[in-house]
C-alpha cells in the first residue's frame, strides 16, 4: 500500500496535476466480520488523514501504540 502511495504522489495526472492519497489499512483475520474489519481500516484512514495526510496508517500499529481500540462488531448490531 505504500508503494501505491508513492506511486500516486509521483504520478502526474493530465487534468488535475499532481495528488497525494491517505490510506488507512488493517489485516484481514479469519473469523473477524466484515464490518468490523472495514472500521479497523476506516480508523487507520482517519488518523492518515488527521496526522499530515499522504501517509499509509495500518491499524495494529495504531493498536499497538494503545492510539485505537478493538470493538468487534457482529451479525446482530448491524
């Protein structure tokens, strides 16, 4: 994901010029709902976005840090 980063930023695009992508990235786990890993990512995106923007963000470095939390989220709460 990083390197797709990069190679975002370096590109020049006809219409618009030059561009940067924030990305927030999480591990897919067997037995881990969907929706609970697109919010794991989405977290991950939102801290890409919020701390400079242009960056790749991965969730459990975010965890790691104690700078997310963890909240599974399952079939009946959605």
């Amino acid at each position: 994901m990083e390197r797709f980063r990069v190679s975002v930023e370096r590109t020049t695009f006809p219409q618009v010029g030059t561009m940067t992508v924030s990305l927030g990235v999480t591990q897919m786990v067997r037995g881990i709902f969907i929706a609970t890993l697109l919010d794991y990512a989405d977290q991950a995106l939102y801290h890409s976005k919020h701390n400079g923007r242009n960056q790749t963000t991965f969730f459990e470095d975010l965890l790691e840090q104690g700078l997310v939390k963890t909240e599974e989220i399952t079939l009946g709460d959605i």
